[in-house]
DNA sequence: ACCTGAACACCGTTCAAGT
DNA sequence: ACCTGAACACCGTTCAAGT
C-alpha cells in the first residue's frame, strides 16, 4: 500500500493545471461552502473531472490543498505568541484570536479535524507542524503549572473546534463558551 | 406561510405506511448511519419516493421522526434526576450519563442540534419540552449558586454537543472533556 | 506523461397517472 | 385522499481515447 502522495507536479502544464484548481476551488469554498461540486470545481477551471480526481483524489485532499497556507500561518502565530508571552497568555491568544476564528472560516475546520485525527500518521508535514505547534503551547502552559496536567493538546484543540463550529454567528456566545473552557484548564483545586 | 406539519396521518393506511417509513428509516440509520439514501429507505420500506417526501419533506423531518422517543425520554430523564438529586448532581449526571452516550450514537445530535436551533419557534413539541427540561435543570443549578451565572443553557448543551460528536471511540477523551466543562461551569473565581 | 469528456451508477426531488 | 414509480437534473468517479 503506498501513500496517496497528493504532492506538486513537475511537469510545467501539469503544475499550472494544479496551481489553477487549487486558486478555483479557493474561491469556490469561499463563494458556496466546503459541499460545492467536484465536477462544478473542474468546468470552473476549465478541465476535465479526470485532471481533477488524479491531482486530488479526495474532496478531503483538495480542500487541504486550499487551506496549507492557513495551517501554515496558524502553525507559525503559535511560535510568535510562544516568544512574545508567558505561556498561558500565549495559548489563549493563539485559541481565542487564531484558531476559533481560522475554525469559523468554511473549510478549514474540516481541514483542522482531519489534521488532528491523522497526524499521528504524519502523512502530511503541514498537518504534522500544526499539532507540534499546538503541543508546544500547551505544554508551555504545564510547564509552568498555568493549566491543569490532565489535559492533553487535543482534548483543547477538539473543545475549541466544536465552540468554533457551533457558535456561528454569535460571538457573544462564543466568547462565553471559551471563557468556561479556559476557567475550565485552570490547574485542578 | 404554513407550518410544514408533519404530523402523522389520520387514515389508516396512511398511518400504517408512516409509522412503516419510520421504522425502516430507524434500522437504516443504525445500520448505515444518517446519511443514508432516502430513496434507499423508501425502497426497503416497499414504498414510493412520493410517499416518502411527503410525509417528511425534509431528510431533518424524518431524522426527527426517528428520534422523537429518544428525546422525549432525555427529557423525561431530566426531570427524573431533578427530583432526586440536588441541582448540580441532577445536571451533570443528566449531561454525562444521557445527554452525551445519546449524542454518541448516529443521527441523535443532527436532531439535538437542530432543536437547539430552531426551538424558540417551537415548531416541534418534543423539541420545545427537550429544552424546557434542560433550561430548568441549569437554573436551579444556577439559583443555588452551584454554577456560574454568565452562562446560557445552549452554551452548555453546545459544548456537550461539541464533546461528545468529537470524542468519537475514545471514552477517556470524553471524561476528560467534560471534567474541564464542569470545572469551568464552577462560580467564577 | 498528461489530459479530456462521455459514461456509469448513483443521489434528491417532482409529478402525471393511477387506486 | 393517498400512492406509485418513471423522469429530471444533478452528484462522484472512472476510463477509453486522444495529445
């Protein structure tokens, strides 16, 4: 069993047809959401379905192809908040301002769940960068007895997400939610 | 602009074919989870499509049809834990022990969900009952003082939501879930 | 090597025709 | 009144045929 390896073509018409599908179905998510045709996708480009499925041959590759860019800017604003803050502040910045947020973005959140569920199996190194990052914040924060020890990073990371996704359009209520989830992380009395 | 209505027919043959499209419906989403074909149900039902749709207009409809008992009983069990215990007792046992293994098992939270969206317009009975029920189980929580005071009772069902949905296969993660829920429900400090 | 686009087996939904 | 089931416009996915 080999690995899908949905990585950049080399060839110069082969890798023009990627870049344009990834910038088309970008804009596709953004317009009709992450359900938005395939097929719909590949006549927006200007290709044939069969281009599509060989670059991508899963909705869940395509959108992750989208959205590396946002994992990537995600990963590197927890290395800045962990050099600017002490490590409490530094992973409630990253949660409250960046990740729920990114999370609201249609797409992403899917992108987010799918990284924290297979990372372990690093099959893809942005993925892989993203749960190191947030790990590092979270372990910062033990390290220095701010949040409680029996937490780990993906019970924060799943309990962001499902604040993120079921709050849409209500701020206020989605302030709340993270208000108790962080009283919530405060080392155990 | 009329309420769908989708209530259960009066003549007998009618009945006979609705209460048949439920149950169906009901093994089809414990075999094959709630995604499953509504055209696949209707066969398997011995049905037409036609009957189908027009019993339940929606794929929400029929998901609520399935589900109302088990609401109803969430409901019931609420009012249960109230008499017998205190307020904060009653609330987190009703979370852990029935409102999160029954959002765990498929189809359940899609109509949990949506009752928690669309209830002010009381457009289902059950639905409107389900979050009477949990609104009075968080207010005389909060009327002892045994939860904070800033909080709503949505918010507390949409984080369960939220927990039990992503905690998928992994009961230890689930736990650890709602134990920082329920510290964070604590008074504020 | 890579691409096209017709073709396949589906899906949700509707509606003329039946009883 | 209620039901049937063919029909419609789609969907994801594949693959012979091209360049």
């Amino acid at each position: 069993m080999r690995a899908p390896s949905p990585g950049r073509p080399a060839r110069a018409d082969a890798l023009r047809n990627y870049e344009h599908i990834v910038e088309t179905a970008r804009e596709a998510f953004a317009e009709r959401g992450p359900e938005v045709s395939l097929n719909a996708i590949a006549q927006r480009a200007g290709i044939g379905a069969g281009t599509l499925y060989r670059h991508f041959p899963t909705r869940e590759a395509l959108i992750e192809a989208v959205y590396r860019s946002d994992i990537a800017a995600l990963t590197d604003r927890a290395a800045e908040l962990a050099a600017a803050h002490d490590p409490l502040a530094a992973l409630e910045s990253w949660v409250r301002e960046q990740l729920v947020p990114a999370q609201q973005r249609p797409g992403i959140a899917t992108t987010l769940k799918d990284a924290l569920a297979r990372a372990p199996e690093a099959f893809s190194l942005s993925k892989e960068r993203f749960n190191q990052a947030a790990d590092s914040l979270v372990r910062s924060a033990q390290a220095v007895g701010a949040i409680r020890q029996d937490v780990e990073t993906r019970d924060i990371l799943r309990m962001a997400a499902g604040i993120a996704t079921s709050s849409e359009g209500d701020p206020a209520a989605c302030k709340r939610m993270l208000t108790i989830l962080f009283d919530g992380l405060r080392p155990a009395g």
